[in-house]
C-alpha cells in the first residue's frame, strides 16, 4: 500500500469519527426537541423539507443533490425512530414501486404495513393502524390513478406531502436467455409504460397483467417452470434482488423520463414550508361558463395551478368533479384569498390538505 493512499484512508477514518460524533449529537438534540412537543406528532414534513432544500442549496459537490437527500434522510429517518417508528402503509408486497417511495420519504426507521390494496392503504391509516399512507395519484405517462383520485373524494385523511419517484422498469426472469420468454407478467400500467419495448424486443411474448410489479416478481419467483413455457415480470432491480432473479433488461420503459407521483397521506395538517402546494377537489352546476367562473379566483389572486384533472362524481350521470393542485399553502394570503371566492363559487369544495413540493 502506497504512502498516499494510507494517508487518505486515515483522513477518512477520523472523518467517519467526526461524522458519527456530529450525527448522535443530532439525534440528542432531536430527541429533546421530541420531549418538548405536546402535540404528539413526530413526523414534520415541511421542517424536513426545510431541511434538504438547505443542505442541497448548501452542496457544493462533488455529491449531487439527490445523494444528498438521501444521506439526510436516513439521518432524519434514524432521529425520528427514537422518538418512535413509524408505521407506513403502502401497497404491496414488498418490492413494490410503492413501497420505494414510501422508503424515499420516510427512510428505514419505520415499520411496513403492507397492504393489498390502495383501498386497503387508506382504511389503515384511517383505522389508525399505520401513521401514514403513501399512494400513487398520477403517472406521467398513464396520467392520473382514478381510484386514488376517487377515495379523496370521501376520506377524511389529508395530504400531508407528495413524493416524486423516477420509474426505471427491468424484466426479471428465472431465465438468463431473454429469447426464450413467452410470458410477460406485470401491472397494466407497467405493461402500457414498456409497449414499444415489448413490441420490438419481445412480440410474441404473452402479455398478462396482475395486482403488481412485485406480485408479478414473486410469481416468476414460485412459478414452476413448465416445459416450453418461459415468463417474466417487469419490475424494479429492488424486486429482482428480493426475489432472486435475473435482471435480463434494465430501464425498459419507453418514457426515460417516466415518473410517478405518490402522496403521503395522513390526519395533521401541515405548515407552511415556503415552497407548498394546496390540492382540493371541487364542483360546480352544469351550466354554461361555470368551469370558468371556478378557475377565475385563482386568476383574480395570482394563484397558479399546477394539475387540473375532472373525475365523474358518482352522484349523477355526467355530474364530473374538478382536482386541482395550486402553488402555494392554504394559509398563505392569495391562496386564502382565491380559496374564499371559490367557496362562495363552488356547489362543492373540499381542500384535500397543504403540504411541502417534493424534495428530489
């Protein structure tokens, strides 16, 4: 070993002394600041939000910040666990796109609370068997999940953050010969989001959907292999390494840029952070211009929206229901302003919950 080398690597080891010391004088601190809390809630999103725009501001490299944000998380994450785990409540099994984001928000300090379904998510956390629910709302390049979009409508859970996952499918397989596949498994909307990818490099696949990603990993997992019969999932590298299977293609969606929004989804309202966004649900009378005096108030106050998607309501037939994102929390003067006129504009409003723009 060269005498350079030595010498960085003991720059390191008193490094990682430093950082150690520094983290557990963190998690005291932290964990006094839990003791003087009377409310109860151990989980600030917009106090950690402030915290990772700092840092990533703050970073002068050559770490990006996205390592960064990881790297505070799972600091934040351990701090948070000594005042209690969490419990969060996601779609599984585990494997799940899910289930990352879930990892992405809230760290390693806290407990899954695997769910079956997205219904089933929000019946936990409302039954107050999970602290926190995280749920898919939209895809961009499926748009929005309906049924997310659809028990908002009558939960009484708010939004309490958004997460924003980068989607990078692979096809998993028992096989290490990607020719021999006959059978693709999958979530309809991973099947859609790999199409052309499935068109070009496997045609003659069958294309079989299921509950999800990580379902579809387990079934190639236990399937018994029939002669001439060869399958494999799409899925995430993380459900490849759970499963035990073979990674045969990487970032196979069409869309390199596919992303999925998650919301976090829970029974506090959250404070201001200075960089939120507002989500209601809203609707008006079916008659000529009244799409247009609902969208005023936002005009009229400088209020930007960021999502407008229509739902039917279920109430009648064409009766349609109106989710809007804005920028801005509810508290803050031209959202309060512009959300007071469409009170008085509205046949119905309902604000779903001001939370903090996700931190990548």
């Amino acid at each position: 070993m060269s005498e350079k080398l030595k010498q960085y690597r003991n720059q390191i080891d008193s490094i990682d002394s430093q950082l150690l010391q520094l983290i557990n004088e963190r998690a005291k601190l932290a964990r006094s600041i839990g003791e003087l809390k009377d409310d109860g809630v151990i989980y600030r999103p917009e106090r950690e939000a402030q915290v990772l725009r700092r840092l990533q501001d703050e970073n002068g490299g050559p770490l990006s910040s996205e390592a960064v944000s990881q790297i505070f998380r799972a600091v934040m994450a351990n701090c948070r666990a000594l005042e209690k785990e969490l419990s969060i409540a996601f779609l599984g099994p585990i494997g799940t796109y899910s289930e990352e984001a879930a990892l992405k928000q809230f760290g390693q300090g806290r407990t899954a609370a695997v769910c079956g379904t997205i219904d089933e998510v929000f019946r936990t956390v409302e039954a107050g068997q999970a602290d926190y629910g995280v749920v898919p709302v939209e895809n961009s390049t499926e748009g929005a999940i309906g049924l997310t979009l659809d028990l908002l409508l009558e939960s009484p859970l708010k939004v309490c953050g958004e997460v924003m996952l980068p989607i990078h499918h692979c096809l998993l397989s028992k096989q290490s010969d990607i020719a021999q596949i006959t059978h693709v498994f999958s979530h309809t909307q991973s099947l859609s989001q790999c199409h052309e990818w499935l068109n070009k490099n496997l045609s003659n696949a069958q294309r079989e959907a299921v509950t999800s990603n990580a379902y579809a990993a387990k079934m190639i997992h236990d399937l018994v292999s029939t002669p001439g019969t060869f399958a494999a999932a799409i899925a995430s590298k993380r459900a490849a390494e759970l499963f035990e299977l073979n990674v045969l293609a990487e970032n196979i969606e069409d869309d390199p840029n596919n992303t999925t929004r998650f919301l976090v989804l829970g029974k506090q309202d959250v404070a201001p952070s200075g960089r939120d966004k507002t989500s209601l649900v809203m609707a008006t009378q079916n008659k000529p211009g009244a799409m247009v005096g609902l969208l005023e108030p936002l005009a009229k106050h400088g209020v930007s929206m960021t999502k407008f998607e229509s739902r039917p309501s279920r109430q009648g037939l064409w009766d349609y229901v109106f989710f809007v994102d804005v920028e801005g929390h509810e508290t803050d003067a031209s959202v309060k302003a512009a959300l007071a006129d469409l009170h008085q504009r509205a046949s119905w409003l309902k604000v779903l919950g001001s939370y903090p723009a996700a931190v990548i």
